[in-house]
C-alpha cells in the first residue's frame, strides 16, 4: 500500500523537514542561549542511525527538503556519517536538497565532505564583522575561526547564504557593511527579526528588536533596493541590491505573518515533531520509533502529528509587550 502524503488540515503539503541533531553549541549567542545552559543527557538523544530512520520516513512521505540545524549540527560527533548516508536519498531523486543551518565554527574540516555528500547550499549564521562585537554576542565564538570555515565552503563551492539577526543598538550600524561584503563575496543575506524565544535571562527582546520594515528603510536609504519574485522555498522575500546585485532577504515573523505558506515541521534531537515554532504542540516520534522494528508504528504517528498542525504563530510585539512568547530555546526546535 503506498504511503500517505503529508498534507495538514489547512491543506498546506508538508514538504521541508528541519532536524536538529544536537542542542549543544560551542557558542552561546546571547539571543540564544544563557551562559550556563544545561544541556540533555546523551541517551535522550536518537542515535545517528535512530535520526536517519526517522529522516528517511519523512522522505518516503514525501518530503524533498532537509535542512539539518541544531544546536550547532557540526558539533554532533561522527556528524559526516548522518550526512553521508542521507545522499543516498539524493541520488534517488527523493531528496531535492540536503543542507544546514550552522555558525560556521567547524566548516574548516567539513565544508569538502559536505560537498561530496551532495550539500551545496548552506546558511551560515552570522550578526556582525567585527572581532570584539561578535565575542559579545555568541560569548564563545572566535571570529577567525568562523571566517575561516566561511573561505573554506567557499573554495569547497558551497553556495552561501548568511544570516543576520537584526539587533538594535548591537548591529544596526553594521547593515551596510554587511550588505557590501556580502555583495563582494557573492553570498545571499537573509535579514531575521529577533523571536522571543528560550528563557531570555532578564535580557528585554523589546529593546533589542529593529523590526525588518526599519531596517528596509535603512537600506534604501544607501542602496538601489527592488523587490524580487523568488522563491526558496523558505519564509523570507527577496530584494535585490542594484549597486551588488547581491540579494537580501527578510524574515518577518513578526511584522508579516508568513504562516499561510508555511510547508515544514521541526524534529528535535530527541524525536519530538513541532508543528510550528511558534506554538508548544509536540508529537512524541521517538516512541513510535523505538518501540517497533517496522516502521508502520512511525508512519501512524508522523500522520497524527501533521493532521494537529496549527494555523500559525501568535508571536506579537506590535501592543509594545511581548506576546506569544515560548519557553523553549532555538537551539532545541532548530532554527
Ligand atoms: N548553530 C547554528 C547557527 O547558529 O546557525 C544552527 C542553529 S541556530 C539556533 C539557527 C538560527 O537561529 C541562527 O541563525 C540564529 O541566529 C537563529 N536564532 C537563535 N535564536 C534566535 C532568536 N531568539 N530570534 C531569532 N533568531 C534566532
Ligand atoms: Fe549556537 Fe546557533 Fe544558538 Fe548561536 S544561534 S548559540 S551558534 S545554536
């Protein structure tokens, strides 16, 4: 019997899956994460071979985009193998595109393996181009370090895209900067609007959040900015930059309501599916998963859980208080 397809109640087709293979990071990004962030057992955590069973199920249901995030993905130990044994699902054709979500940190070892397992788009995840600023926002991170591993999937001919949480007061000086050198390296920008996300340790998102309609503003006051159809099959609307013909992205979610589109669902390490990052609503995969050898236990529960996919998001900051706030960490969805 052919295997359902995945299409939630309001008739939007599942169609992007987003893994995160570990909470752990060797950053602490201040938006993030805190400083002292506990992080799950081990043995809470799917196998590698438990992640690529669960992977591939979603793939037979008809899932042709998977982006592997994390926590930081390339910190997972033996990390290759996962990648390595999902191109075979790119070699079939199931599988239109494998890629990641990373802060680029470990890319000087892994960028060429990841080409040669058929990864050739990757979002790196980077705020700022100044040493001292970007030591105050991931606390641990070395910037050397992380343009290294940039040059590296550059040369290794990953194509790349960076993405820039917009900060006010820590990075808006910067979006110039960031538009130029994006633009002479031939990378794509994606702007993101900070969520309110993880326990935010007295740190008030309201102060640090420059909505992407000022920052769009603050573009076309220096550049040539025009809107562009393409189609990434993610959240954000293109602009292109004349003067680069470089492109920059937004992702709104909270000035627009990108929901209605919206066409993927996050796995967590330890197997529970989100329906959206917005909203708690989980569904328990791991026990489908482990409790039976056959996967039909996993397909019953993987249907169950995308035919309880809400609407949209409630995140909203426009009454100047922070609503629809979620306790959870980016790092444990995946962003
Ligand atoms: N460690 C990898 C990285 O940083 O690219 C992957 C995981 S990280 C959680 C994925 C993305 O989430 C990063 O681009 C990060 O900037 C973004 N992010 C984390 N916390 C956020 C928040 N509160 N609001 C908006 N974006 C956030
Ligand atoms: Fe780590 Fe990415 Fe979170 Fe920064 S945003 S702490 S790099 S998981």
């Amino acid at each position: 019997m052919p295997i359902p397809q995945l299409v939630d109640p309001f008739n939007r087709a599942v169609s992007y899956l987003r893994v995160s293979v570990t909470d752990r990071c060797d950053f602490r990004c201040f938006y993030c994460m805190s400083e002292d962030m506990t992080f799950l057992p081990k043995k809470e955590l799917l196998t590698l071979e438990e992640l690529d069973r669960m992977c591939s199920a979603f793939v037979d249901m008809g899932v042709t985009k998977l982006r592997i995030t994390g926590g930081e993905p390339l910190v997972r130990k033996g990390i290759m193998t996962f990648f390595d044994s999902m191109s075979r699902h790119l070699a079939s054709g199931a599988l239109k595109e494998l890629t990641l979500t990373t802060n680029a940190s470990q890319l000087a070892r892994f960028a060429q393996p990841l080409f040669d397992a058929g990864v050739r788009r990757i979002n790196v995840s980077l705020d700022t181009l100044d040493e001292q600023k970007f030591k105050e926002i991931t606390r641990w991170g070395r910037f050397g370090q992380v343009m290294d591993g940039v040059d590296a999937a550059d040369k290794a001919g990953l194509k790349i895209k960076i993405n820039m949480v917009a900060l006010k007061g820590t990075n808006d000086d910067e979006l110039h900067d960031m538009v130029a050198w994006c633009g002479a390296r031939g990378f794509d920008l994606t702007m993101i609007e900070v969520m309110p996300m993880g326990d935010m340790g007295g740190v008030d998102r309201l102060e640090q959040y420059w909505p992407l309609c000022d920052v769009r503003k603050a573009l076309e006051s220096r550049w040539t900015v025009e809107d562009i159809a393409l189609n990434t099959g993610g959240p954000a609307k293109y602009a292109r930059i004349g003067e680069t013909g470089g492109r920059v992205g937004f992702i709104t979610p909270l000035t627009h309501n990108f929901c209605e589109s919206c066409n993927r669902v996050r796995l967590t390490c330890t197997g529970q599916l989100f329906l959206c990052l917005g909203q708690e609503d989980e569904a328990d995969l791991r026990a489908a998963l482990r409790g039976f050898e056959g996967n039909e236990a996993l397909n019953a529960a993987i249907i169950a859980a995308i035919a309880r996919k809400p609407k949209g998001h409630d995140f909203d900051y426009s009454r100047q208080e922070i609503e629809g706030e979620v306790s959870r960490h980016m790092n444990h969805t995946g962003g």
